[in-house]
C-alpha cells in the first residue's frame, strides 16, 4: 500500500465529477448570453440624437426621409 486509498486519493476526487458539466454549462451560458442583442436601427441612432439635441429638426427630418427611402 502506498497510503493514498489504492491510488484513488482517498476517493475525494470523485465527488467533484458532477460539478464538471454544470461549470462548463454556466460558461457556455455565460459566454454566449448576450449574442441575442441587436444593434439599434439607423432611425433609432437618428432618434436619439434628435431627442439628445445633437440635430436640428429639419437634419432630422432630411435624414429619417434618407432612411425610409424617400430621398428628398
């Protein structure tokens, strides 16, 4: 014998298997949780820099005209 349960280490190591998986699961989870977001839309970004005050009103109107396809 070699003082160490049979070469099993005692069978300590055995009780932490399960925790294998669940731990690779909440990685991949955690990983790839935020891969469903999406940009904001072009009208979006021209929404909020109208509303933040970065455009006049008719830049604004120009530019969401420009996005909807309706070129002045």
């Amino acid at each position: 014998m070699n003082g160490f349960a049979n070469g099993f280490g005692g069978g300590m190591g055995f009780g932490y298997m399960p925790l294998i998986p669940i731990a690779v699961i909440a990685l991949l989870f955690y990983l790839f949780r935020n891969r469903n977001t999406q940009e904001p839309t072009a009208q979006e970004i021209l929404d909020k820099r109208y509303a933040n005050g970065g455009i006049s009103e008719e830049e604004y109107e120009e530019k969401s005209a420009h996005i909807r396809g309706q070129t002045a």
